[in-house]
C-alpha cells in the first residue's frame, strides 16, 4: 500500500496526485497540518515536515520533494 502525505492546496502534492492517478497506482492519502510545526504525523514517518511524502511499503519506501517521488513512481509503476 501506498500512502501519501499532503496539505491541501499544495502543488507539489497534487502533481504527485496527478501522476499517480494518470498511473492507476492505488493510494490513501493522510491529510497534515497547514502549520510546519503541527505536522507530528509527516514527521513520525519521514523525519522532516515537508510534504509531500510517500510511503511505499510494498518496497519500503519513503521519500519527500515531488521530483524524487515522480521519478520513483516512474520507475516503479509506469
């Protein structure tokens, strides 16, 4: 399963939504905080409190900035 860390409004995350439904890759999003400092969830998982941030634990992934999770979801699932 495949989950994504996101903020509404974000572009850098709906880019990464874009991609993955265009790729028909099954996901659960987890909504986060609007404040940087509110964002425990992403933190737990990634370390930092960017978004967005994948999870992939099929192959146990987890990875923040969007060009990195693109390119993975390119290699992974396309």
């Amino acid at each position: 399963m495949l989950t994504l860390y996101r903020l509404e409004g974000c572009p850098y995350c709906e880019i990464v939504v874009d991609r993955l439904e265009e790729l028909g890759v099954d996901y659960e999003s987890v909504w986060v905080e609007g404040l940087h400092s509110k964002r425990d969830a992403v933190r737990r998982v990634s370390g930092q409190r960017q978004v967005p941030v994948i999870v992939d634990d099929d192959v146990g992934v987890t990875m923040a900035e969007s060009e990195r999770i693109l390119e993975f979801l390119e290699r992974s699932y396309a």
